[in-house]
C-alpha cells in the first residue's frame, strides 16, 4: 500500500500541480517533482471516476481518511448537511460540542450529550472519531476563566481542575476517539510559548501533563499537538519541531503533529508542505491536517477559486506523499456555515462546496487527486 501510495502520489503532484498565486505572482518555493509517464496519469479516465464518487469512496484506496468538522446543529436540521456528512467523509470532528465551554458550562455539571450524539451518528454511518479539543485558551468556561481573574482559583487547584477536565472528557470517550487534539495553539504568531492562564499559573510544564494525563485517560488514542500557520517551513513550525524533540527527549506519549490549515488566497501558499511534514514524521511522530479551509477576499471570481483549489492541493498532494500522514480533515465543507466571514470581515467563501452545495474547483481538485492517488 505505501508504494502504491507514493507512486501515485507523485503522479497527482505532476498532473495538478499549480504555481501562481490570485495574483499571478509566483507563489512560495515548491519542492520539485519526479517525471512521471503520462500512461500513468490517465487523466480523462481519472476524471470520470472522480465525477462518480464521493471523496469518501475515492479516499478508501489511499489508505488516508477524509474527514470534516461537523455544525451540530446543521446537522440536525439540514437533511442535505446532514447526507453529504454521512456520504464524503470517513472521519468527522466536533466543530464545537467537544469543546471546555460546551461541556461544562457550570463547575461540576458535565453535558455530554450533543458530543454523544456525534459519536453515534458517526458511529452508524462507519466514521472514525477527532476529539477537539482537551485544552485551547479559547472558549472556556466563564466560572473558569471568572475564577482564574478573581484569584479564587489558584496555580494548585487550577492544576487539578485541568488534570480532572481530562479524564472527565478523555475518559468518557476512551476508545472511540482515534485522534485527540491534546492541546491546541500554545505557540504564538512569534514562535513564543503563548501567554495563556495555563502557562502563567502552571508554567511550560503543563503541556507534558497534558499529555500523560490524556494517555492514562485513553491509552489507544493517537495523542496530537495542533496550530495553525505551521504547514509550511517557517519559524513558529521550527518552535513545534523544538517543542516536540523536547518532549519525545522526556518519554511524553506524543504521537502526531496536527497543522490546521486555515489558508487565505490573499498570501499565497507555501510550497514546502511536504518538507515540513516530512520533518515530523523523522521525529516519529504521525501527521494530519486536521482544519483545512482557503478563504478569500469577497466576492469570489475565477482566478480566486483556482488559487483556493491549488491552496487544498498543495496540502493535501503533501499528506498523500508523505509516509505517515494520516488523515485530511477541511474545518467544514459548505459555505453555508463557515466561521470564516463571522471572524474576518470581509472575506469568506472558504469551502470545498459553496452555499447551495454546488462543487467549487476545489472540491474537483480534491476529488481528482484522491482518484490518482487511490
């Protein structure tokens, strides 16, 4: 299978592979590409069998699960949501509902049940399970944060509040979840350790906690650290690669590199996706891009959308080269709901689908690839 995967790898990489930005301009550096014999590429027949299956059909070959993060409550009152959930993806992720604030809005009162829900409904429909996340600075429960603020919550009970979210959360699901967001953007924009109540009150060390405390509470799950701006070669993915030597040195059980990939055509793509993967997989470490969307300055035109489908290609031609990447999960995969236009005005249209759940080139980008891939 990793052969075959490889082979075919490289071959989607010489078939799509772009290298203009919206503008025009060359985009970041891209890694060369073997020659590969057009016999291989076979691209009409390549594109009729992508056109007659879904991703999660065309991704069954590729050994690599295709996964989206799921609107619960979309799901629950869109019936097209709901099928194509159910018929793209082998893999889903709660957008929110396995969050802190989610789960225990009020001090030692646990809702568990929108979660629940998700498992089953993945359950029944032959998905695999991301938990996210065990400890973000984001969305946390006011009485926590409130507490923490006031000085009613010290360094010693915070500890132990955070050790008991785990095996309350990692617990409850152990040995349904087979990837785990442990622990979400503790690395600034700087490259710095990120200036959260956990690092203040708790110092470095909690992050290795974190971690051991997780694999107590689930010891099959693959346990992930996860950010964004960390898919290319850049300084805050080095401060991850020094992070993650430093705990493989201290025997922490972590076992892959998430990389979110919340891209903007705007800024072009960096090229070196593979590079980077590839370097945290030498660490021993699995690979997954775990939030992947491209938006764009509003409104959406031709050459904006091809950008955004080179933009998925890049990093998904980079999980299906590399030898450990494991899955590609987009964060959402219908305009309709996006986060994107309620947190950067003016921008949007981020999905492989758009509103009315027509396919994008990107969404024929992902599709085409897996197909050469599989």
């Amino acid at each position: 299978m990793k052969v075959t995967r490889v082979v075919a790898g490289a071959a989607v990489a010489a078939a799509v592979l772009v290298s203009l930005n919206a503008t025009g301009a060359p985009a970041a550096p891209v890694a060369s590409v073997p020659a590969v014999p057009g016999a291989i590429l076979q691209e009409s027949a390549t594109q009729v069998a992508a056109d007659s299956k879904t991703l999660r059909e065309l991704a069954k070959r590729t050994g690599m699960k295709i996964g989206t993060a799921v609107d619960m409550s979309a799901l629950a009152n869109d019936a097209t949501y709901n099928d194509k959930v159910a018929t793209e993806f082998n893999s889903v992720t709660a957008e929110n509902v396995m969050k802190w604030s989610e789960i225990e809005p009020t001090r030692g009162v646990l809702n568990f049940a929108p979660a629940d829900q998700l498992v089953a409904y993945a359950k029944a429909n032959g998905q695999s399970v991301r938990g996210h996340t065990l400890l973000w600075h984001n969305q946390l429960p006011t009485w926590l944060t409130d507490g923490v603020a006031s000085g009613d919550i010290d360094a010693t009970e915070l500890r132990q509040i955070l050790k008991q979210h785990v095996f309350d959360v990692a617990g409850h699901f152990r040995g349904k979840i087979y990837q785990w967001d442990v622990v979400n953007e503790v690395i600034d924009d700087n490259a710095q350790l990120r200036d959260t109540i956990w690092l203040q009150k708790l110092g470095p060390g909690y992050i290795a906690d974190m971690f051991r405390w997780a694999h107590q509470a689930d010891p099959k799950a693959k346990l992930y650290i996860n950010d964004y701006n960390v898919e290319g070669l850049n300084a805050k993915a080095d401060a991850y690669y020094a992070l993650v030597q430093q705990l493989k040195a201290d025997r922490v059980p972590i076992h892959g590199f998430g990389m979110q990939g919340h891209l903007g055509v705007q800024f072009g793509f960096d090229g070196r996706a593979l590079q980077n993967v590839q370097r945290f997989e030498a660490l021993g470490l699995e690979t997954s891009f775990t939030e992947v969307d491209v938006r764009m300055v509003m409104p959406p035109d031709n050459p904006k959308l091809q950008a955004q489908a080179n933009g998925y290609g890049i990093l998904l031609r980079a999980c299906l080269l590399a030898k450990r990447c494991t899955s590609f999960t987009v964060w959402g995969f219908t305009d309709k709901y996006s986060w994107v236009p309620g947190v950067f005005t003016g921008q949007g249209a981020a999905n492989l689908l758009d509103e009315n759940y027509g396919q994008k080139p990107a969404y024929q980008t992902v599709s085409q690839t897996l197909a050469l891939a599989g």
